[in-house]
C-alpha cells in the first residue's frame, strides 16, 4: 500500500530490528507499533527520537481501549492512529505528519 502510493519502506518485526534500520538508512518516518513483540512502542520511539531527531514518529495500535493506548494518545496526540482507521487514513495522517512536524 506505502510502496504504490510513492513511499519507501523498511520493515521490522521488532523494535530491535526497528533500530538496526534506523541506524542503517535515513528514515523520514518511522510507523510504530504500540505493542510490539518484545518491546514497548513507547520506548522504541523514544529511542528512535534520541538516535535520530530528525525521524517523525506514528504510532499505531490496535488495542485503543488499553491504558497504554491512552498514555499513548496523550504523547503522540495527531501522531496517533488506531489501526480501526488504519487503511483510511493512514497515507492522509503519513502526509500530515511529514508536512507539518
């Protein structure tokens, strides 16, 4: 869906393998799962955010009712998505927050 719509993309399955990219490539956004396998999403952006400043952050969930999703949403605020609105939304919430941030 990203590829079509003109972006590149990098996949990672955790938020070790997240940072290994990180460090590997020039990273406009990263799209980061709120629960990710072995680690918190929080704490991968924050990381993400300390090695490089410059990488906008999206952070996504599915679980939106959870207290961490809450916390979530109060951190990210517009950079926030639960994945209900995923296919809707996302490449209009990708554009704004690589616009705007």
């Amino acid at each position: 869906m990203l590829q079509g719509e003109g972006f590149q993309v990098y996949d990672a399955s955790d938020g070790t393998q997240a940072l290994q990219r990180l460090a590997q490539n020039a990273i406009d956004l990263a799209i980061v799962d709120l629960f990710l396998p072995m680690h918190d999403g929080i704490e991968v952006a924050a990381e993400i955010g300390r090695r490089s400043p410059s990488t906008r952050i999206l952070l996504v969930t599915a679980y939106g009712e959870h207290p961490r999703a809450r916390e979530a949403e109060k951190i990210f605020k517009e950079n926030y998505l639960e994945k209900i609105a995923l296919e809707q939304s996302l490449i209009q919430k990708i554009r704004h927050v690589l616009t705007t941030c």
